[in-house]
C-alpha cells in the first residue's frame, strides 16, 4: 500500500495562514496585470512589430495555463507547499529577467516563467483544506479564490502610477519585490500539508495536456491577428482536438493519472468547470472595457476623458468588492449552500452588466459597475472552489482546482479573444488611429451578459446536497463542534474516536480512509474529543490509517456494506492491524 501521509507531525496552522496565502494568491494576479497600463506602448518599448508584442502577453497565458494543473498535481504528490514556493521562486526570476531587459525575446522568456505562478491558486486553496479546521474553510477559500481579481483590480492603478512616473522596468521589480515577501511569509508561517496522493507523476499526460492547451489557446488568442479562417488558425484547432482526446484516452488508462477523467467528468464537477469557463469570461470583460472608455478623450461624443491612474483607480473597486465579499459568501454558504451563492453571484453579474448598457455616460457610473461586478463575480469566484472540494476526494484537492482554474483562465482567454476582435470589428479609425465604439463597448457588455445567462443554466443543473447537513461545518462555533457535527451527518461510512492507550481522546489525529486498490478514498483529523467521520464512495473494504504526533501508526481493516449507515469504528493509537 502506498503512503498518503508524510512521516512530519502536522503543525497547528496559524491565525496568518489564510492571509499570507491569500497575499500569495494577490501577488500572482499583479504579475498578471502589471503590463495593461503599457500595452499600447510595447512595440516601441521593445523595437518590434505589434503582432510581435502581443507574444508578452499570449506567453504568459500559455505558461500558466500549462502550468496550472501540472502544480496542483506535484503539490498532491509531493507536498502543496513546496510547490507554491517553487512557484513563486519561478515568478521571481521572470520577472528579474524582464526587468533587465528590453529585447524581445529575453522579454518572452521572463514572461513564460512568471505564468507558472497561477499553480499558487489552487495549492494555496489545498493548503487551507488540508490545514484549517471546516468552521474556517469556507470564507477561507473564498478570499483565496478571489485574491486573482482583487490582486488585480488594486495592480491597475498602482501600475499606472508607476508607469506614469517611472521607468517601466520598475514593474517587474515591484512584481519580483512582492514574490520575495510572498515566499518568505509562506515559509514562516504556513506549515506543509501532510496530505500525499498515492501513485507517481504521469510525465506522458503532463506533456500531453500542456501540447494540447498551447494549440488550443494559440489560435484563440492570435486568431485576430491571422484571420480566424485561415489555415494556421483552423490546423492549429484541428490539431488540439486530436490530441486533447487522444491525452484523455491515455489518461483514462493510466493508473495514476495527471487528470482523474472519471472525477472530472461527474456532474457536479463538470457543470462547474463549465461555469467557471463563464465566470471567466465575464470577469474579464469589464477589464477590457471600462479602461478603455474611461482613458477617450471627450471629444469622441462618450468618452470620459480620464487620466490612466484615475481610470485605474475608477476599476480598482471591482477587486475591493471581490475580497469584502469572502465573508459574505462564508455566511450565505453555510446557510444555503455554494450551488445558491453560484447562482445568485452570476444574477448579480448580469444585474451589473444590463444596467452597465445604460451607465456609460460619467465616471461615477464605472465606479457603480465596477462595484456591482465586483459582489457578483466575488460570489461566484467564491463558489467554484467549495464546489470543487465537496465533489472530489482529498487527495485530488490540488490537481481538481488546478483544473478548475484552468477553466477560468480558458474563460478569460475566450473573452480576450472575442472581445477585442468586436472592439476592432466596430472601431472607427481616425488619423489612422483606430478608437473603439460606444457601439462596440455596449455590444461587449452583452456578449458578457449573455455567457453569464449560459454559465446561470449550467449552476442550475448542478446536483442538489446529497444531504442537507453538508454546510452545517460553516456553522460551526469551534472545531469540536465541527467535529461533532461530521460524526452525527455520516450517513454511509465509518465514525468513531481515535484514542491512546490509556483510552484518551487524541485530538487532530490524521484518519485517512484507503480503498481495497490502495487508493486514498478520504482522509480528515479528529476533534478535540478524538471523534471523526469518513464517508465512503461504495461499499467494499476499507483500511482505515491513523496517525498523530507521539504516537505511533494504526492500520484498521474494515467492511462496509454499502447501506445508508455509519460503522462504528474507535481507532486506538498506537496499535496493530486488527479486523473490524
């Protein structure tokens, strides 16, 4: 049987924890924006072509993208904090490259390392559920799942400032100044999750997944520049379906797959993934569009004439709103579920979006827009990881929300895409200089609404709670209490305490439940009364491993029949195997 636990004692994570991942979560989404206030300005800035400049951009994303999934899956492996801190390590020398130089290609290959710091996203969100006790996780994975659009929200105007009055390497700088902090701070205060997936990394499946992502993500993102009817664009699609398929088909016979197929293609997880592939889209267009409005000058009949550090600091409250929204989300979460925040985040989306078609005419209005976007994409942003972790096992926590934020980062790619070939489409060229139309914003705004009506039918057929207490830990005053209410809500698995030999409760002992293929079927630590609950996947035998610091190992086997019941099964520490 393979090992699913480290041989360390888990140390009690911090009060900082949660903050200091989520500050880790903010300093990636700089990175990711820190270029907008200087977008227009690249190719003279790098002595080169447009359609060449636009690779500092489209570099970056397919890094990332590529990337995503591949930490999430070393993290499960290997140890989640261990990969967020070489993620953040990659991002700083990236940045440090671009910073000292002004070569095209130099740039290219700073921007392609700072990409694979996305992987901090969905480990820092397996930190916290492998570390933090279920009373805290919620609002917890909320803030960590939001800090993407409220790092970069409060980036705009900061990298404004900097590249009005600056040199613009000082961008990188600042982006390589705030991965240092972010390492530091994770390396003194976040300890490693002693959760560990069974099996070894699929290399084949890794190269597989990130060929097919780059032809895919290629010509969505250069399809404007060569013609979306051109052979290149339309090969270059052809060629990702081929692979794509021909990777899940490899996948699906690997034993320990990068990808669970399986687990991914389950409702409740598929319909999410398509959803956040919404989300996406729709977060990213009021990015694209409000700047852009706000910076025309006034004589165009509707532009607002603002400066680039105003207009940035006009959109800064979309992410503010995003990261105020976490605690509300935990509340609305434990009382109605992360399927309901779904839906009434995107309701709230599409409220911000339909009034945004009448609000264009003062600055005051995008601050109004920006605002309500902010709650609605905070809700939803909020959702999408809770739903992930209630739907996949444990040991799958990394890999499961690496994909996830895959589907955002496709989503966001999609409107990069569509929204700018609109905006193109219907701009009016003056002096040679082409300027975008209240037309082509109002044209926009509904492209966003309408993927937030397909992301809403999608939330709404996601499966019902299996059981109606399943949020009853958000609730929860104290980890005991949480404890407790896991032990009453198991309706087909296995509960009990663990104990030492005296017969004393052991608190925060590591119970991880290992099905009859030695695979990780579930795993959580015991309260301070020693109680735990495990529900399993189908009936079968089970082996159940416990583990706490000072005491030795235990292995249980145990049978379970499948019924709507809960076995009970005390775990005496330490101990042999002995038959339930």
């Amino acid at each position: 049987m393979t090992h699913t636990t480290t041989d360390q004692p888990t140390r009690r994570a911090s009060g900082a924890l949660v903050p200091v991942l989520a500050f880790a979560g903010i300093a990636v989404a700089v990175m990711q924006t820190l270029l907008v206030p200087v977008i227009k300005d690249l190719p003279q800035l790098l002595g080169t072509a447009p359609s060449n400049a636009t690779w500092v951009l489209t570099s970056t994303l397919l890094s990332g993208a590529v990337a995503t999934p591949i930490m999430g899956r070393l993290g499960d492996l290997y140890g989640k904090r261990r990969m967020l801190v070489l993620s953040l390590a990659v991002m700083v020398v990236g940045a440090l490259i671009s910073a000292l130089t002004n070569e095209l290609l130099t740039m290219i290959v700073g921007r392609t390392l700072q990409g694979f710091a996305m992987g901090a996203i969905p480990l820092g969100i397996g930190l916290m559920r492998d570390m933090l006790p279920r009373e805290r996780l919620g609002s917890a994975m909320a803030l960590m799942s939001s800090s993407i659009g409220v790092g970069g929200g409060l980036a705009l105007p900061a990298a404004a400032l900097v590249a009005q009055h600056a040199d613009w390497h000082a961008l990188f700088y600042g982006a390589a100044g705030l991965g240092v902090l972010s390492i530091v701070l994770t390396l003194l205060v976040v300890p490693e999750s002693p959760m560990r997936a069974e099996g070894s990394f699929d290399l084949l499946g890794a190269l597989g997944l990130s060929t097919g992502l780059v032809l895919l993500l290629l010509p969505i993102t250069k399809g404007s520049d060569w013609g979306w009817s051109s052979g290149t664009t339309l090969g270059l699609f052809a060629a990702s379906v081929f692979v794509l398929v021909l990777w899940g088909v490899l996948e699906l016979r690997t034993k320990a797959p990068l990808v669970d197929l399986r687990t991914t293609a389950r409702r409740e997880v598929l319909l999410t993934n398509l959803a956040s592939i919404m989300v996406g889209v729709s977060f990213y267009v009021v990015s694209l569009v409000l700047p852009q409005l706000l910076q025309l000058p006034t004589a165009t009949g509707y532009g607002l004439g603002q400066s680039m550090v105003v207009a940035g600091l006009l959109v800064a409250p979309l992410g503010l709103t995003m990261m105020f929204t976490a605690p509300v989300y935990a509340r609305l979460s434990a009382k109605y579920g992360p399927k309901t925040t779904l839906i009434l985040g995107m309701l709230i989306i599409a409220i911000g979006y339909g009034a945004g078609l009448g609000l264009m005419s003062a600055a005051w209005q995008s601050l109004v827009i920006a605002v309500i976007l902010g709650a609605g994409i905070g809700l939803a942003y909020s959702s999408l990881p809770a739903l992930i972790v209630g739907a996949v096992p444990a040991s799958e926590t990394g890999a499961a929300n690496g994909l996830n934020t895959l589907m955002r980062s496709i989503g966001t790619s999609v409107s990069s895409a569509v929204i700018g070939m609109v905006l193109a489409n219907t701009a009016n060229t003056v002096g040679g200089v082409e300027i975008p139309t209240m037309h082509g914003f109002r044209v926009s705004f509904l492209i966003a609404t309408a993927a937030v009506a397909v992301g809403l039918l999608l939330a709404v057929f996601l499966p019902k709670p299996s059981r109606p207490a399943q949020h009853t830990q958000l609730r929860a005053s104290s980890e005991e209490d949480a404890a407790l209410e896991r032990a009453e809500e198991v309706l087909r698995g296995f509960r009990g305490r663990v104990l030492d030999a005296e017969g004393t409760p052991v608190a925060r002992a590591k119970v991880t439940l290992i099905d009859r293929r030695g695979r990780q079927a579930g795993a959580t630590l015991s309260g301070e009364d020693g109680s735990y609950a495990l529900t399993v996947p189908a009936e079968g035998a089970y082996v159940l491993a416990a583990r706490a610091f000072g005491h030795g190992p235990l292995a249980s086997s145990a049978t379970h029949s499948g019924e709507e019941r809960a076995v009970d099964l005390d775990l005496s520490l330490p101990g042999e195997i002995v038959s339930a």
